[in-house]
C-alpha cells in the first residue's frame, strides 16, 4: 500500500487549523495535541504560536509571511521563506491542513 503524497503548499495555499487538533495558549505560546495516532503533542514558539492563530478562520502563507514581516520585524523575503517551511512542516504533522478552494 503507498502512502498518498502529502499536499503541496505554496505561498498561495490556503491553510486553516485541524479540527482534529486540541490546543491551549499558555503564556504565550501554544501547545497543540494532535488527535490522529500517534497522538503527539506539540509545544510552538512565538512566531508558531501566531501562525496557529492566524490560521483559525483560514490564511495563505502569503499572508502569513506578510503578516510576520510586519509584526517581528523582519524581511518580506525571509519571513516568506521561513513560514512556508514552518506551514508545510505544521501540514506534515498534522496541525494545520489545507482548506478547501474558496473555504475561509
């Protein structure tokens, strides 16, 4: 049996959180337990933290990097690499999936 290829994510992928992903933010930072086995919980710095929140209602990783351009201060190009690699690696752990066309 193969295992079907994990979705691609861009800076135009919409993005929103798994309903399947309980989460609390303590001091500042969350902490997410993905439900699916394994169950794995998952401890997000700052900038992780605001990434998990900004994908509640469903966020492109355009979006996202612009948003944390601006936020933490740091360049446009940096911060677009940086959050789609953080995107994708929060896609592959199953915290954040991405929606569906025209979802918000």
């Amino acid at each position: 049996m193969t295992t079907p290829a994990p979705p691609i994510v861009n800076d135009g992928t919409r993005l929103r959180q798994n309903s399947r992903v309980a989460c609390r933010v303590y001091d500042g930072l969350a902490e997410v337990i993905t439900l699916d086995e394994p169950i794995r919980q998952h401890r997000l710095n700052a900038v992780g933290t605001r990434i998990w929140e900004l994908s509640e209602m469903g966020v492109t990783v355009a979006d996202v990097a612009a948003r944390i351009a601006a936020e933490y201060a740091v360049d446009e190009d940096t911060a677009r690499r940086d959050a789609r690699d953080f995107c994708r690696d929060l896609v592959a752990r199953g915290i954040l999936v991405v929606a569906a066309e025209g979802a918000r």
